[in-house]
C-alpha cells in the first residue's frame, strides 16, 4: 500500500511519478524498496489518468449508499440503522484492541 501511497504524493506534489523518485519517496521513511514492485506500479500508472480516478473514487461510496429504487423508506431506514449499529461494533472492538497495546 506505501508504493501506492508513494505514488499519489508524487502526484499531489506535480512531480513525475517515475522509478527513481517513487524510490526516493519510499526510502525517505526508511521502507525497504522491492524494484520490481515499483517498476510494476510505474508501468501500471503510464496511461492512468490519476485526477479522474480520483473524481471517480468521490463518487463510488455516495452511489453505493443510495437506496434501491422501489424499496420503502421504512425498511431502507432499518437498514441503515442496522449498519451504523455494526460500524459501532466493529470501531468499539478496534479500539479494545489498541488500548491493549498501550497496556
């Protein structure tokens, strides 16, 4: 995920997203850099167009939120009550869980 990561700094800093400066970026936190990885990164990215994969990504998560056309409003409601209540769950375990690494 850090090459990934590199990558979209590259990129908000208008630099060229190319070999020697994703390398220069991994290294300067001191991760250990696989090459191969990041020519495969580097050759994946040439005919990406990073700003509309961006703009795509905004809208992937408010799309999948909308409620199916022809379901009531009740049940749609229910439901989403239910998911917020899971969310609750799963961040209140997450949490369990770091608390334990600070004893």
């Amino acid at each position: 995920m850090e090459y990934v990561y590199g990558a979209m700094l590259l990129h908000a800093a208008g630099k060229e997203i190319n070999e020697a400066e994703l390398t220069k970026v991994l290294k300067a936190p001191g991760i250990e850099v696989n090459e191969a990885r990041v020519k495969a990164l580097v050759s994946a990215l040439e005919d990406v167009n990073i700003e509309e994969v961006i703009k795509q990504a905004a809208f992937a998560p408010a799309a999948a939120a909308a409620p199916a056309a022809g379901a009531p409003a009740a049940e749609t409601a229910e439901a989403a009550e239910e998911e917020e209540k899971e969310e609750e769950k799963t961040e209140e375990e997450a949490m369990e869980g770091l608390g334990a690494l600070f004893g």
